[in-house]
C-alpha cells in the first residue's frame, strides 16, 4: 500500500477500501505517513467527502490505534455526554456531579479550548489545586469515590485522534462532518461508556451553523455510537447566543456553582436538566428526578466530593480579573440579538483561551452578559463587563463586538429561540 495511491483515491472522489483507511490511520500513528501527505487526504476528505461505510471504517481504526477502557467493574450504568462546542457551554459542570447524584457514574473525558470556545478542564482549572491530568486507576477511584470524574483523557486513547485533529487545526480542515463525528466518537467509543447524549450546537458560535448541517453530524454520530453497542441520543440546540450569563473560565465555574446551589440563569439550568433527562434514560433510570436532586443539594454534594477528589478545594475563593472595562447599552429599548461567535471571539482575545496550544490562558478572563436577547435596556447602563489581567487587550476585544448587538424600540416583538431546537 502506499499513500499517494490513497490521497490520490480520495482526490478523484473515489471510495476508500476498509484496507487503504486501516493502513492509512496505522502508518499516520506510527508516523510513516508524514503530516502532508496526511493533511492532503484530510483536505479532500473535507472537498469529496466520505459514505457511511467509509466514516464507519475510519473511526473503528481510530479506535484500534489506542487502548479502550472498561467500567465493567463499576456497580452503577455509565452515561456520558458530548458537546460539539460553544460559547459559555459550561453545561459538563453541573451536569456530571448531577447525574451522578441520580445514580449513574459518569467518566466525562473532556478537552481544552482553541479558538473563540471555551474548554472544560481549562474552566476547572481556576479551582486552586484542581488537576486534569489522571492515571486510569485515579479515574476509577474518583467515580467510585465521587459518583462522577471529569479529567484529560489519556494519551493512549485514540492517538490517531490525537496526531490527526492537531494537523486539522493548523490546516483548515476541521470542518469536515466525516472527520468531526469519527474524532468526537472514536474518543467516546474507546472511553468504555455505555450510553451518550451527544449536545449538537446550531449558530453563530457553533461549528454548525446550520440545522441541516448540525442535523447530518448528530445522525452520523448516533449511527457510529449505535454501531458499537453504546446507546447514543443527539439534541439539536441553539448557539446563536452565549449560554448563561458568562463566558470565561473562572466567570463559568462560578456560574455552575450558582447552578448546583439551585439557581443561575434560565437558560443554562434548562439544558441541564434536559441532557441529564436524556442520559439518565439511555442510562436505564428513567424514573430518576434531576431537578429533585438540584433542589435538595445531593448535585452540589457530588461536585464538592469530586472536586476534592482531583486535589480542587471547593470552597477557595475564585481568580478574579485584575481589570474590567463596561460596554453600555448604545439606545434604549430591547436587546434582539447577542452574537455568540464574536462574545466567544472577545473573551478569547481578553485571555479565555488559547490562539495556540502552548498558551497559558487568564482563569479570570471573560465577558459577564447585563441582559440577554429578548430583555429590555437603558441606554448608558452596563450591558457587557469584559474582565482581563492585561488591560492592552481591551481595544482588541472591543473591536469583535462592534455589530455583536442590535437593541430595538421598547415593545418590539421578540420571539426567543428554544434551547433544545431537536431530538
Ligand atoms: N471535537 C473533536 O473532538 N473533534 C473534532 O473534530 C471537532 C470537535
């Protein structure tokens, strides 16, 4: 087999055969395929495209180039989620430790954030003392210990994933449905759960932009989950506005804990409940009450033990920015629309996240939301405060939000997107 024969395949808009993606995904890992000659099959990969048998093969490679964990030890049924990214999605936070409280375990690997959304360990991360980085046997005794564990996963698992989506980032070639859903699920059909809900965002601030895309990637996700035994359920929901009222690392954590002590935005305990509703009932607990279990506390006592667990103190006092600046509202009436990209894009560029994978980024960086669409404003009073430790970035972050927001008479109608948008 030799590699110019497959790019050249998928150039022509050919099919691979099972051979040339099992060689192919092999010879990357082991790095006798080199990062061009890779990066020229992904590219034509994202222009032709790949059938379901294709993306079937692919991501079963992408799972055989690591090892695959196993949670048959665990008394309780796994359930686990996946987001494919948003602006303010700090929906893993509550979420784990509160359905965890409605007795399944839940080994939610998660990653960190490059571009304009956010990651969830580089949220947990502002906790002092809490560390992302365990040993398999450490992830066990936490969900044992916790009910939930949320941490880095491993090097061994999928490291074709790893090696190919590194060179996706650098190469424009994220975009592509074949290649996102085996990514995301070859990394949760390795990780051992034996349900999924996948959280598929549709917007601005989302890979999909629209529901027909968001739509393909949910169904050819469901169908590779479904394919190797893992009860997989997708919802549709909306990215067109950031979730809650923060985005930024600190800014979030301390808006799930607001969550889990039974209040925070409407928006964020929604979604909440809605996916634990979802993963509690592919879970095989359907009859199990999260928002019982928000209310009485047992979610919060969850979250306090697991991040204990991890080395995190639950009650230190959280990173705050060292500067803030005010944007005000430009006229009186109702904010109609907050663009999720470019408040992503500003609390990114206030020190959020990362521009590359080596950056250090600010735990109390972020942007705090006065209103959301949808809510009326004073013209001259606060409507964003933008937190950084370094006050230089204030000009460059401001410029992502010139036309992040119309503000409209007072008494225009507005009609709110719901947040789940499809099942
Ligand atoms: N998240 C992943 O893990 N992989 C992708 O390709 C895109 C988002």
């Amino acid at each position: 087999m030799d590699v110019i024969s497959v790019i050249r395949t998928k150039r022509d808009r050919g099919e691979l055969s099972d051979e040339q993606i099992d060689w192919v995904i092999d010879a990357y890992t082991r790095g006798t395929v080199a990062d061009e000659q890779m990066s020229s099959l992904a590219m034509a990969i994202l222009l032709n495209g790949m059938n379901r048998r294709e993306i079937a093969r692919w991501t079963a490679a992408m799972i055989a180039s690591g090892e695959r964990m196993d949670f048959s030890s665990l008394a309780r049924p796994t359930a686990d989620k996946h987001s494919t990214g948003g602006v303010g999605d700090k929906i893993t936070l509550p979420l784990a430790p509160l359905v965890a409280a409605c007795g399944a375990a839940v080994p939610q690997l998660s990653g960190r954030g490059l571009g304009h959304t956010g990651g969830t360990l580089d949220k947990l991360e502002a906790i002092p003392g809490w560390r992302a980085l365990l040993s398999n046997e450490e992830m066990l005794n936490v969900l044992n210990d916790a009910g939930s564990v949320i941490c880095a996963a491993g090097d061994g698992l999928a490291p074709a994933d790893k090696k190919l989506y590194a060179l996706r980032d650098v190469t424009g070639t994220v975009e592509a449905i074949p290649l996102i859903a085996s990514s995301i699920m070859s990394k949760k059909i390795a990780e051992g759960t034996g349900s999924l809900v996948l959280d598929v965002k549709v917007g601005t601030g989302a890979f999909m932009k629209t529901l027909d895309d968001a739509r393909e990637l949910a169904s050819t996700m469901v169908g590779l989950g479904t394919d190797h035994g893992v009860r997989t359920v997708a919802l549709l929901t909306d990215m067109s506005t950031p979730l809650g009222l923060t985005a930024g690392n600190a800014l979030e954590v301390r808006e799930s804990v607001e969550v889990l002590a039974g209040g925070g935005p409407a928006d964020v305990v929604d979604l909440t409940l809605a996916l634990a509703r979802e993963m509690l009932a592919a879970a095989g607990l359907p009859d199990a009450d999260p928002a019982k279990a928000l209310a009485d506390g047992s979610a919060m006592d969850v979250w306090r033990r697991m991040i204990a667990a991890q080395g995190g103190d639950p009650d230190a006092p959280l990173p705050v920015a060292r500067e803030t600046h005010t944007v005000t509202a430009p006229a009186s009436g109702v904010l109609t629309r907050l663009d999720a990209y470019d408040i992503g894009v500003a609390a990114w560029r206030l020190g959020a996240g990362r521009a590359r994978k080596e950056d250090v980024v600010q735990a109390g960086a972020g942007v705090e939301l006065h209103a959301k669409p949808g809510d009326s404003v004073v013209a001259g009073t606060p409507l964003l405060t933008l937190h950084t430790d370094t006050p230089e970035r204030f000009e460059y972050a401001l410029k992502s939000l010139e036309g992040a927001y119309d503000v409209a008479p007072a008494g225009t109608e507005f009609s709110a997107r719901p947040i789940v948008l499809e099942r």
